[in-house]
C-alpha cells in the first residue's frame, strides 16, 4: 500500500485533507463538519514542536483515510485529543456525528486515559499488551492509535531528550508489536526504526552507514527481482500468485547483525511469493534452485517442518548476480494469513499456552475478517480476553485477573500474607468494599494491617479457587 505520510506545510489544512478524502467516495461534507468542529475546539492549541494543534490532527486524519476504515474512523482521527485538551463531550460528539463516532473517540480516550504515566517493565509488558487489547472492542481504535503515536514519532525532534526515551521504549516493548498484530506491518517498521535510532544512535549510524553505499543498486535490484519471479511463474503456468518485495528496514537489520555478525547479514533484499497449492510452492522452489546458487546455511523447509508456534513458509536466500543475495518466502496464500494474524504472532502465542483452548485467539479470528472483510461486510468489532481483566498497583504494575475477581483476591493475587492481612482497600484512589469487583483499569491499592487475622467469613467474599484454598487451609490451622 503506497501511503502518503509526508508532513504537508501547507496551511490550508482542510484542502490537504479533503484530496484523500474525495478518493475514497466518503462523505465530504460531514468530514468537513468533524474538521470545522475539532479546529474551533483546538483554536489556538499548539503541540510542543510549535505547530498548531489541528496540523497532527488532519495528520492522523489524512493516513486513517487512506487505510480505508470508514468515514467513521476518519472523524474519530480528527477529534481524538478534544476530550482530553477541550471542554467538548462525547455526549456532544454523538449530537453532532453520531454514536458510533462518539464511541471511538471514547475509547481512544479511555486507552489514554488508562495508559497515561504508567510505567512499563520489562516483567509485565506481555500483561500490558493484553491490557491495552482489553481496553477496547473496535480494532480501528487501535489503529488510529498507531497512526497518532506514528506522527508523534515523525515529529519527535523538538521534545526533550527524557521523553523521546519514554516514547521510544514503549514503541519497542507496546506499539511496534501492537502494529504487527493488526497487520500493519508498514507501521511497524517505521515506528520501530524511529525508536531505533532514539535508544540506540551509535548502532544505528553503523547500520546507516553499512548499507548506504547499497541502497540505490538494492532498491533497483528488488525491481528487477520481482520482475523477473513473475515473469518465471507465468511461464510456467503459475497464474494465481502473488510476489511482494521489500527492503529491510534499520532494526531489523540490525538484530540480523547482532545474531550472525556485520558480514554475515545477507538478506537485506527480501521477496515474498504467495501461490494457491503447497505443489506450487515446491515447484517455485524447484524453478528458484535450479537457476540460481542458494545458501544452504539459509534454508529452511517450515512447510515440511513448521516452526512450534504454526509458522509455515519455505526460506531460501539466493545469489542472485553482482554479489546481491536475495531472501525468498515461499507461502500460500492460506499460510500467510495464519502467519500474519494466527498464532504467530508473538502474543496470541504465548496467550494460547497458558489459557483454556481457543481462548486469547478470538481477537485474532476478528481481525482476520477484519482484513479480509468477509461477506463484503465491514466487521471492525474486536471481543478480546472478556475472560480476564487487568489492574494496575500503585507502582504501576498491571496484573492480571480471572473477570469477576475481588478487591480481596487482587490482595490475595500480590501475595498471601497481604491477603491474610488486608483490612481495605483503594480502588481508584477512593476507598471500597474488599468486595468489590474489579474491572479492567482499575488502580487498586491494599490496606494492610499486620495485627489482623484470617477472617473465615472472608470465605464468601474470595472470587478465586486459588484464594479460597489458601483461605481453608489457614483456618484449618
């Protein structure tokens, strides 16, 4: 997809806007209602480059458009920070435009809400991306999500040094593999090559400096390659496929190099071949093999032998002419699409171990008829982990629990001996029943005093088996 993200320095907005929106048959009228609403909201409001507010806003709404989701996700991109930095409501939003905008703009509000300050450590970031997957139930939230923290990136010279750290890590350990989960991959290496260069300055400029004096013949060469794999296929009656090249972004590169050494990185020019048939895709192979010299170092057969979390494809990386080496997968269609939103990806994985069967994979089966937009209908709607939900302590911690869990079990699940002595608790800074049943969210601080016993009474009030057992097993004593 040829995604325009220049930043326009044109300052007639709306004119820059209006052009992406005309050519996908939106509504122009009502966008432009959304626009006027959300500049006269944001009037004089400037972001800490110097730019006006409204130049993100139209930023995030001109890319949202081109990725095609609905006018709806168009007017959500424009007003998505105005209930945060304006007095407007979303009950005034869904006056003017609606509720399914109202919505979206509502939860792009809640997942920064939710998110904002929270610290992010290595030992809970998997529980906070199931967190942040939590927090919503319509995949374009997520996206324009990405799209706001892309811009944010792009535009990122002008903050202190401090907060370009802050943002760069979550993009690594959050937003990177967010992008990756709902199939914008594109994103995904743009926001990560930003974060990149942040954290790790001297790496990078090696790694620019390494490829440079390439990167003119690679882009030619990945022209040529495609050209001539398709021809290939054609000739020998291969007529449904598919052949998509690209060039390997900074970082990962980088983790190339860092795995097998500077010299050893040949792969930076990468095609990816998508056919009907497994016979197809040995034949391509057979067809690849028998003209050029491959590397047998670089081969790997995952149809025959799938890799443990599904991943199936053939990878070979062939000396192609003019010492330029190639990296080829070779998939079916149906592979690709199990690659890209099944298992695969890397949190649906690890979900899958730990969870009752098929649970944690629902999210990815909804953003594969998302994608693929089965039935000609547009289905955006994501219903993910409704199984747990995920709380924060006051360190900024994000656990997670069984949905329906206590106040008490959330003392229990810190620790046995904070249950056995909690007294009350905080549930948003407010205090609360230890019965209270917590929701997805919630900053929920444990009283404790260490004079008090075990309460056998407290038996009702435990949610969880675990807890309940321990709780036994003391008044037993």
């Amino acid at each position: 997809m040829g995604l325009d993200l220049s930043l326009s320095n044109n300052q007639n907005y709306w004119v820059d806007l209006e052009k992406y929106i005309k050519e996908t048959g939106f509504d122009v009228d009502l966008i432009k209602r959304a626009f006027e609403f959300a500049s006269k909201a944001h009037a004089n409001q400037y972001r800490e480059s110097g730019d006006l507010a409204i130049t993100h806003l139209c930023w995030v709404a001109k890319v949202v458009s081109q990725l095609n989701i609905g006018q709806e996700a168009v007017m959500a991109a424009l007003m998505h920070d105005i209930v945060e930095e304006t007095n407007v409501t979303i009950d005034s939003i869904a006056n003017e435009f609606g509720d399914e905008v109202a919505l979206l703009v509502a939860g792009l509000t809640e997942v920064k809400k939710k998110t904002k300050g929270i610290s992010i450590h290595q030992t809970s970031i998997e529980i906070f991306r199931k967190f942040l997957f939590s927090s919503v139930n319509d995949v374009r939230i997520l996206i324009i999500r990405l799209v706001d923290k892309l811009h944010n990136g792009l535009t990122i010279n002008s903050l202190p040094e401090e907060k370009k750290i802050r943002y760069a890590k979550k993009v690594m350990g959050i937003y990177g593999p967010i992008a990756e989960y709902v199939g914008l991959h594109y994103f995904k290496r743009l926001l990560e090559d930003i974060a990149f260069k942040i954290l790790y300055p001297e790496e990078a400029k090696k790694v620019e400096e390494m490829f440079e004096e390439r990167a003119n013949d690679e882009v030619k060469a990945l022209a040529l390659v495609k050209d001539t794999i398709s021809k290939m296929m054609k000739i020998n009656n291969i007529n449904h496929f598919s052949v998509e090249g690209r060039i390997k972004s900074l970082h990962s590169t980088y983790l190339k190099t860092k795995k097998k050494g500077f010299d050893r990185v040949k792969d930076r020019v990468g095609v990816r071949i998508l056919v009907d048939t497994v016979a197809d895709c040995y034949t391509i192979l057979g067809l690849l093999h028998s003209k050029y010299n491959y590397l047998p170092d670089e081969f790997d057969d995952y149809i025959s032998s799938p890799k443990p979390n599904g991943y199936r494809s053939i990878q070979t990386t062939l000396n192609w002419k003019d010492r330029l080496t190639v990296e080829v997968q070779i998939k079916t269609f149906e592979m690709h699409e199990f690659n890209e939103f099944g298992p695969a990806s890397h949190i649906a994985y690890k979900m899958g171990r730990g969870m009752h069967a098929g649970v944690g994979l629902e999210w990815v089966r909804d953003l594969i008829k998302w994608q693929t937009n089965e039935n000609n209908v547009s289905n955006y709607q994501l219903h993910v982990l409704s199984k747990y939900i995920y709380v924060f302590t006051p360190k900024g911690d994000t656990i997670q629990m069984i949905a329906g869990a206590t106040a008490l079990d959330f003392a229990y699940r810190i620790h046995t001996d904070i249950g056995d002595h909690c007294y009350g608790v905080k549930i948003n800074n407010k205090m609360s029943k230890i019965e209270t049943i917590l929701k997805t969210g919630d900053l929920v601080e444990v009283l404790i005093n260490k004079k008090n016993n075990v309460n056998v009474n407290w038996l009702s009030l435990v949610k969880t088996s675990w807890a309940k057992e321990h709780i036994r097993k003391m008044t037993q004593k």
